[in-house]
C-alpha cells in the first residue's frame, strides 16, 4: 500500500516532531484538525488510549484529524464531508461513536451509500 506510515515514524509525519510526546501529541492533533468538536472531544477525553494507537507498529493512511491539509472541506446533500485532494474520496465522520471516518470513494459513491472501507481517527483500517 502506497504512503503506509508505520510506528514512530508517525510522529514525525504528523509534523509534531521529536520534542512532543505523550497525549500532549494527542492534544496537538485535535487542536489541529478540521474534524467535528464531537471527534476532537474523543480524541481529548481518550487521550491515552488514541496515543497508544498511533505507536502500534500497523499499517495507517492519513486522515483528515491527523492531516488535515491533504483534506478540503465540504457539504454533499447537506452532510459534512472531507474530500481528499489527491483521490477526491469522500471522508465523512462517524457522528454517532466519533471514532472513525466512513470512507468513499467518491461522491457518487457518497451519494448511492456505497462506502469501501472504514478508517479509525489515526488511520487504521477498520473491519467492515
């Protein structure tokens, strides 16, 4: 998979660089971000658990809490989305648990309710 960050080079991909660690990185990231307040409140209330995620040694693709420039903001059919810039895929955050995106692979796709895959907040895929 092409641009698959692993382990600890994760920090460093997230720009926060060596000096910040720990859930002060976690508070960094949801302060960053264009995700919802009910994701960043996540990502606040479970900082530990969110920082241990990221240094799991797993495959992860960027998302749009922890590179929100690779995202553009926008509305399909009333809904808050992030469409990647690369791929035009369409993120859409899970309102109801706040912990992942549902992912599209485009707004066609979006709109018929076809998703492909789920991506936890970090970048990890998520079992469908």
């Amino acid at each position: 998979m092409a641009g698959v960050i692993v382990g600890a080079e994760v920090w460093a991909w997230l720009g926060l660089g060596a000096a910040v660690v720990g859930t002060a990185a976690v508070l960094q990231l949801a302060h960053k971000s264009s995700v919802s307040a009910k994701m960043k409140q996540y990502a606040r209330d479970n900082q530990a658990k969110v920082e241990q995620d990221f240094i799991k040694n797993e495959p992860r693709e960027p998302t749009p809490f922890t590179s929100p420039s690779l995202f553009t903001n926008d509305s399909i059919s009333g809904q808050k989305v992030h469409i990647k810039k690369d791929s035009g895929e369409v993120w859409q955050e899970d309102m109801l648990h706040a912990t992942h995106f549902e992912v599209y692979a485009s707004r066609k796709a979006f709109e018929k309710g076809t998703r492909n895959r789920a991506v936890w907040l970090h970048g990890r895929s998520k079992p469908l």
